[in-house]
C-alpha cells in the first residue's frame, strides 16, 4: 500500500481546516455561552419538547423485540462478522433509512428517535451500532440532506432506504485530522473526473454499494480545486477494497483499505462544488458525533447489567457482593453516570431537532464525556466481576 504523500507546512494545515469551518454563529448555543462563562439556563430549560411519532415509537418497539431474539452478539464476535439474515432482517424493518425522508422510502425519525434506535441495537452488539451510524449518520444520506440536489437525492436515496450500505472516506494512510496532506486526487476528465488513491478506516467500506469519497481536485483553469466530496460507486470500474481491518473490539466492523484507480465518477456525483467537500464533511459530523455517545451510553447499560446480575448472585465473606460497600459504590457511580450520559445525550438530540440550534459544540461535549465515562464504566464492570470472563 503506497500513496504520494504531499508536504505542507503547519501554517498551511491550519488554513486549510479553518476555511472550511463555519464562521458566523446566528443560532443560539449553550455550549458556547458556557465556554464564554455564560450560564444561559433559558437556552435549555424549560426541557424541549420531544417529537412524538406514533411510527417511530411502533419502529423501536419491534427494533427491540428483532435485537432481543434474531441477533446473537456473542456469535458476531466469534465469527468476527454480521451474518447475512442479520443484514436483511434490519433492512426489512427500515433500518438503513432511519435518517432518510420518508418520501424517498425512509422513516425519516428524528434525532432523538434514531439515538434510541441506536442505542437498542447497539446493546445487542455494537458493531451493528456502527454500521448504521456509519452508514447514515456520515455515510452517503446525510450529506445528501444537506447538500444534495434534488436529482441526487432521488437518485440514491431510495437504494439506501432499502438497505444498500453507503461508507464515508476521508482517512488515508498519511492523512487523518490533518486534511491538508490529502492526496487522493479527482482530476477533471471530459463528462466528470478521474480518481486515483487510496483510503484507510473506511467503516462499512468492504460491503457498501455507495460511497462519499473526499479527493482533491487540481486547481486549474475553470476548476477552483480543492477538498472536493464526491458520490462514488462502490462497484464501479477501479474501485478495490485491498484488505478488511481487524479490531481488537468491533470484531463485526466491516472497515476497509479502499484503492482507486482510474475511476471514473460523472461530474453530477459531486456533492456541492468543487472545494467544498471539506465543509460538507464538518457539517456533516456536526449531528454525526451525536451517535457515538448513543453506542457510549448503550455499553454503559450493558455494563450495569452485568455488573448488577453478578452483584446480586456472587457471594464472598457470608454476603452478596452487592451489598459490600465497595461494589455497592461502584454500582451506583455506574447507574448515576449512564444515566447523566443519556439525559445529556437526549438534550442534546432535542436540540439538534430544533433547526434554530447550533449543536456543534453540545455534539463535541457528549461525545467526550461519553467516549470518557464508558471507559471507565467498563473498568468498574470488569473490577465488579472480579477478573470471571464477561459474558456476551
């Protein structure tokens, strides 16, 4: 696996990140407010309202009844892969389209809704987590929603609502947060452009049918170049998935090495224009951070069972273990953290749901704090357990 690498000073890394950030706030944030030490209470409280949906509240109920009897995690982890019924059963219930407008053949849920979708199926295994966050929440849906034409959306976006997996690369071997070393290029050909590369940690990128690929576009005349982010073919003539990524966890994530070579991508598959591409995958994160935290606070709960369900049968010195001070203690900080994690994370997706919000800094938040405490949840869990294996 060899790739160009292209030098850049820090000055110019920096310059790159910054224009594609955006640069006015003209929605309220209380993140921000917080960091410039303003307690604004009134942006949060009184508690938003939720978005009640009879259809949403039916998709969850029969989402936990197919995660609680069809999906056997401990089976994904052994086999390291989702098994294909497992795959169509979450395409029969609409899951590939939870963040998909309903008139393109999706469910078309709400922040919150799709947090809660993904924390039930997480909890039966993450890796299935994964795969629909990546899928929709950065995959080839939500920048579309955003940035799509009309024509694209209707082009791509009913194939995903039933159940053709999309991907989203950005990551290359010599490249991760610094996009300025980017050097998958997009070269203008008669009728579209010409891709050559290769991306690293393309999650769902060794089953997807539809990718968002970010390239750089040459600057050149009647072409301003730049970051460009394109709708690409995953069986298209070049494309090579050259290796499946192992992991230490998420043994079912399908995560790819992807090469281009010579690929051809019609001019109407970019998203935007050309230089753009950088922004729309910042935008992009800004409600995508949100499902990290929603698998975060699916683990905790997991956690807490297990620990409970050993605290309440383990006996040591004559007691359950449950009701020695020290296990009782960790319980407890395990049942108050996962529950500050939701209640974040909820207001956070009601936020979000309010389009005269700006989550940016609240998806940044929860995600940290989320990332952080389902660390050391797990810690606690594994210390109640006393170092027994964990069941699955």
């Amino acid at each position: 696996m060899t790739t160009t690498q292209r030098e850049v000073t820090a000055e110019q890394a920096r310059s790159v990140a910054e224009a594609a950030r955006e640069t006015e706030w003209r929605k309220p944030s209380f993140g921000k407010q917080l960091f410039l030490g303003r307690l604004r209470m009134d942006l949060i409280d009184p508690w938003p309202v939720p978005q009640e949906s009879e259809d949403a509240q039916t998709f969850l109920t029969k989402l936990r009844e197919y995660s609680t009897s069809s999906i056997d995690g401990a089976q994904i982890e052994r086999d390291a892969r989702i098994p294909d019924e497992v795959f169509h059963g979450l395409a029969e219930l609409g899951c590939f389209g939870m963040k998909i407008d309903t008139k393109y053949g999706g469910l078309g849920l709400s922040n919150l809704d799709y947090c809660h979708a993904l924390t039930l199926v997480g909890s039966a295994n993450p890796s299935i987590g994964a795969l629909l966050s990546a899928h929709q929440s950065i995959g080839v849906p939500q920048p579309l929603k955003i940035f799509g034409t009309a024509e694209q959306k209707q082009k791509f976006l009913p194939r995903l609502a039933a159940g053709e997996v999309s991907a989203f690369l950005l990551t290359e071997p010599d490249v991760g947060s610094d996009p300025a070393r980017m050097s998958v290029t997009a070269v203008p050909v008669e009728g579209g452009y010409r891709l050559n590369g290769v991306k690293l940690w393309a999650t769902n990128g060794s089953v997807a049918t539809l990718l968002v690929v970010m390239a750089v576009v040459p600057k050149s005349e009647g072409h301003r170049g730049g970051i460009t982010a394109f709708v690409v073919e995953g069986r298209a003539e070049g494309v090579t998935v050259e290796r499946r990524n192992a992991f230490l966890g998420l043994r079912g994530l399908e995560n790819s090495v992807t090469r281009f070579h010579d690929v051809f991508v019609p001019a109407d598959a970019m998203i935007g224009g050309e230089g753009q591409g950088l922004k729309i995958a910042l935008t992009t994160l800004n409600t995508g951070r949100l499902s990290l935290p929603a698998m975060c606070v699916a683990a905790s709960k997991w956690c807490l069972n297990v620990g409970r369900g050993w605290a309440a049968n383990r006996v040591q010195w004559g007691r359950k273990v449950g009701e020695h001070e020290a296990v009782a203690t960790k319980l407890a900080f395990i049942a108050a953290t996962t529950y500050g994690m939701e209640s974040m994370l909820d207001l956070c997706c009601m936020l979000a749901d309010d389009d005269r919000n700006d989550i940016r800094i609240e998806a940044a938040l929860i995600k940290l704090f989320g990332s952080e405490k389902a660390w050391t949840i797990a810690d606690e869990m594994i210390q109640i357990r006393e170092r027994h294996p964990v069941p699955h």
